[in-house]
C-alpha cells in the first residue's frame, strides 16, 4: 500500500501542476519511462487535459511493448511506441520524464515552444535527465526550493558550472497555486517543473486511505 500511496500521490502532484502550468489545448503527451511511474502518470495527466495521443519511450524495448500492451487497462488515450526519445518529445505538448537515467534523456532542440516538461527522475545531486540549455531557457517551479537546490541535479550541477543562478528557480509550485508566482507567461513559454516529493504529499495521501477505509468498514485497527 505505501508503494501504491506514493505512486499516485507522485502522478497526482504532476497532475495538478499540469492543470496549472500546462497550455490549455495541450493535447499530446511523451512519457519517456515505461515503469510505475509512467503508467500511474497516464492515467492522472489523462484526466487534466483532453488527451489526444501519448508517445512512449523507453530505452529496452521489451519495457516499452509491454508498457504499451497494458496501456488500453490504464487509459483510454491511444498510447504509441517510439523508436527514440526524440520521436516522442517532437511536437509534444507535455512531457513526463519519469526515467532512471543518470544523464540527459531528453534535448532542448527537441521541445517545442509552450511544452510543459514534468521531471520525476534524477532526484540524486550526481544525477540529470535535462539537456543544461533546455532547464537554462525554461520557466523553472519546483515542488520545493530548499529540496531542489542539494538533491536536483538537474538544478546544482547548473548552478556549480555557473549556467545560472539559484534566482533562475521562478517558484514552487504551491506559490503557482496561490497566485504569487505566474505559472507561464504566455503559450510559446518552455516551462519546468522538477517533482522531488514532499512527505507533506505522503502523509496527505496516507489520511485520504485511512478516512475511506474507515468509512467503508475496510481495514483493522492495530493497537501501538
């Protein structure tokens, strides 16, 4: 159940960010990662945006025929396979990175103007999944700035080789809910969104089971 708790909780947050900062007529997504978190991301990003297709990557191929084959299960979007991550994020609307990659999966020249690009992976300061040009020229909202400045690699390795600043993080993305910080400028903006997880997140999520499992009789009480 903790497993399955983070796993939608991470998609959920990714969600509600593309409900936010995503364009209003997004209709594509690329999903580059064929595990848990792809498919949880699927079917949450299908219920924020009228979805017209996803493209699916993943770098073994045995990952990616079976993450398609039990796409149909998760949503009802035509879900595609692509031969390379750059055929999947062409032309993309919203793109999930949901990899376990230590280096970059996906190339700014690849990314539309207006794309909104989700990034769960390389949570670990030693890791990237971002081409450095594409996170320089994007609007930047993380979950949570003092998080993302020692474990996004994404984020330091820039700020150590001196791309940019710690000013370049525009906001988090509870700020984008409260009106403080502006989500996009406008549609032809790139906006990021680097996903680390919050224990907030957790324990929000872990209420939620524990309140439907008491009102529907579910569960035991184990004394402590």
């Amino acid at each position: 159940m903790a497993r399955y708790i983070t796993e939608v909780r991470t998609a959920a947050v990714s969600a509600a960010a593309a409900r936010r900062l995503a364009r209003e007529d997004a209709a594509v997504v690329a999903v580059l990662g064929s595990g848990v978190q792809a498919r949880s991301h699927i079917a949450l990003l299908s219920r924020v945006r009228p979805l017209r297709e996803i493209r699916a990557w993943s770098p073994t191929p045995s990952h990616l025929d079976r993450f398609v084959a039990n796409a149909a299960s998760i949503t009802d979007v035509p879900v595609n396979a692509a031969v390379s991550a750059q055929e999947a994020v062409r032309g993309a609307d919203i793109i999930a990175l949901v990899t376990s990659s230590a280096v970059p999966v996906v190339n700014c020249s690849w990314v539309e103007p207006g794309a909104l690009v989700v990034s769960v992976g390389a949570c670990r300061p030693d890791t990237c999944e971002m081409d450095p040009t594409l996170v320089a020229n994007a609007h930047l909202i993380v979950d949570s700035r003092a998080a993302a400045l020692v474990e996004s690699g994404d984020i330091v390795r820039g700020i150590g080789e001196g791309l940019w600043r710690e000013s370049h993080i525009a906001g988090e993305l509870g700020e984008v809910f409260l009106g403080r910080v502006p989500g996009r400028a406008n549609g032809g903006e790139i906006v990021i969104f680097k996903s680390l997880g919050l224990a907030v997140e957790d324990v929000a999520a872990a209420r939620l089971v524990y309140e439907r499992a008491k009102k529907s009789g579910k569960g035991a009480v184990v004394p402590l």
